[in-house]
C-alpha cells in the first residue's frame, strides 16, 4: 500500500482545471497549503475572484479530487476568496504608459464584430514582419479569440519564467499572445468585468513583448470596458478602424472612432474589408454589402482610406490553416493590400512623431 503524501495529493489537484481554463489550479498557484493527518487531508487554496460560482466549482472538485485518492478518509478543501484587483480606474486625461520594449503600439479596432477585424490584426501585423520589422500581436478579444487559430497556435500553450513573465509564443518570427492558446477548444472564456480586465492587462504588461518594432492589439468589438482600459491606459501611437461598406457596420465604426478621440488617440486611417467580391468564373465584381461606405466614412472622419479588402477564399482558407495569407502567398491580391496598408500605417505613425 502506497504511502499518502503531500506530492500525491498535489498530482491529483493537477486534475482540477480552473473554469474557462485548460490550466489546473497548481500550475495556476492557487495551492497554498496541503496538511495530513493520518487519512485526514486539509487543502487551503486562494482565489482571486468576485464570481463565487468559481469559488464552489473548484471546491467542489477539488474535494471530489483529493476523497478520491487511494489512503483518504476525508477530504476537506478551504477557500481563501480575495477581491480581484480594481478595474484601472483611467480616465480621459489619465497618463497612458507605454509597453516596456516596444516602439509602438497600434489598437486594430471595430464597432461591431463579424467584420474581420481579427483577419485584418493578423494580416497586417504579417506584412509588417514582411517589410522586415519585429512585430507582435495581442489578441484582446478574451471572450472570442482568434487569433491563436490563424497562426497556428490553439494547440501551443505560452511558457513563463521564474518571476511570473510570461513568454509569448512566437509563429513565423511573431511574438503571439491569445486566450486561445489558454483554452481548450470548446471552453468558453468564463470572465466578469475585473478579472477580464485583470486578464487583459496581464497579456498587456507580464508578457515579454521586448524588442518589437510594433505590437498590433486586436480589440474586442465595440467601446466596452476591455476597449476603454486599453485606451486610458497604454500609450498608443494610432488606431486602425475597420468596417464593411454597409451602413450598419459603418455606424459602429463611427462609434469606435469616438472613442479614440475622446482619449485623444489618433485614427491612423479605416480598412474597409469584404469590400466586394470577384467571381472567379468570369471576373466580375459583385458589391455584396454596398459601395463606396469606406471611402465616404472615411472622409467624414478625415481619415485615410487605408485599403479595400475584398472576399477572398485564399485568404480565409489560410487564417483556417494557421497562417496568414500574407505569409502563406505573399503574391496573392489580398497580400498586395496588406502590404500597401503596412506602408501607409508606417508613415502615418512616423509622420505623427
């Protein structure tokens, strides 16, 4: 019969996944102290949350986990719930610091999702990488992540050094950081207000984003709190708004743009993606959601037309792959745009110096 010991009840907390996450709560630190006596095991643990529904879900396993182990006779699991940190508390004319080791940091943002925002963020932070800058791109959308998909990296989980820095995984010479990387792949992101915005500016300052040229912030959709912490609260050098030529999209996108200017970020430019698109049978063009929005919003804003991004199935067949189409066919159209985005992004930020 083996022994009970406290390295075995350690192996089976391993067991215990915290909510939303494909990590357990040892490699989460939550194990402060294991106590035997005899068959008697008291686990103390200590949570960061305002959800208490997390609090009894881990408990609850926790304890199934420990009465299960071979030499117990009871199981008894305590909490130590504290308040997660504040949500920042910015405002608009709050200092905004900049992220240690980057020249720039650049918010690819939308006022509605369904866009291709996402396809947008990954594309050009490819072309910048292309026109032979080190580039890095934060997937901000906690809730809906996709980033990690279209490089490749749902099955790739981030590592982090002794002192809790978290070291980005890097894809075709890209620093890369997603909550899709965090996730199994059909665990939703199970997160309140302060812990998403506590997640995000984890992503944003205990991520080793040293030596970058850029880094690209793919934002959520909309001017929620996830946005308005970002805004308020890192140093941006510009914003890129995207949207679709319909009016619905573009009404959002005005919204976006309000956003930045009450904090005095400045729009870089708009991208208009799903422009039209080119039937491959016989050439011709079809506007599917309209014509002509991008530039007449982009003119009401006083803005650069950065792009037209049509609908390409090369493009969407390679984020799908795990690789921008940037990267995967540097020839293909839609790269072409990219390329000229990544240009005239650079020259807005260098020209606003």
């Amino acid at each position: 019969m083996s022994v009970l010991t406290e390295s075995t009840i350690i192996e089976r907390l391993k067991s215990v996944k915290f909510p939303g996450y494909s990590r357990d709560i040892v490699s989460f630190g939550l194990v402060k102290e294991v106590k035997l006596a005899g068959g008697d095991v008291l686990v103390r643990l200590a949570i960061a949350t305002s959800n208490p529904a997390v609090a009894e879900t881990i408990k609850r396993e926790a304890e199934n986990a420990v009465s299960a182990t071979p030499g117990v006779t009871s199981a008894r699991v305590v909490i130590d719930i504290s308040n997660p940190p504040d949500t920042v508390k910015g405002s608009a004319g709050a200092a905004a610091t900049g992220i240690p080791g980057v020249k720039h940091v650049i918010a690819v943002a939308s006022g509605k999702g369904g866009v291709g925002k996402s396809t947008v963020a990954a594309n050009l932070t490819a072309a910048l990488q292309q026109r032979g800058l080190k580039t890095g791109l934060c997937d901000c959308d906690i809730y809906g992540p996709s980033i990690a998909l279209m490089f490749g990296a749902s099955q790739e989980q981030p590592m982090a050094t002794a002192d809790n820095t978290i070291i980005p995984i890097e894809r075709y010479g890209i620093k890369v950081m997603s909550m899709g990387s965090l996730l199994d792949d059909n665990s939703p992101a199970i997160l309140r207000g302060p812990m998403v915005t506590r997640a995000t500016q984890q992503f944003l300052r205990q991520v080793d984003w040293s030596g970058l040229d850029y880094l690209i912030l793919d934002l959520p959709p909309g001017t929620g709190d996830i946005q308005l912490t970002i805004v308020q609260t890192v140093a941006l050098s510009g914003a890129i708004i995207v949207t679709t030529p319909q009016e619905v999209a573009l009404i959002d996108a005005r919204r976006a743009s309000a956003m930045f200017a009450k904090v005095n970020v400045p729009v870089l430019g708009l991208v208009e993606n799903m422009s039209f698109f080119v039937s491959p049978s016989d050439g011709k063009r079809y506007d599917i959601f309209g014509a002509g929005g991008g530039q007449r919003e982009a003119a009401r804003l006083h803005v650069p037309l950065l792009g037209e991004v049509p609908i390409d199935m090369a493009t969407r067949e390679a984020g799908d792959r795990g690789m921008p189409v940037v990267l995967e066919d540097p020839k293909n159209t839609v790269s072409s745009i990219f390329l000229s985005i990544a240009d005239q992004l650079r020259g807005a930020v260098e020209k606003a110096k």
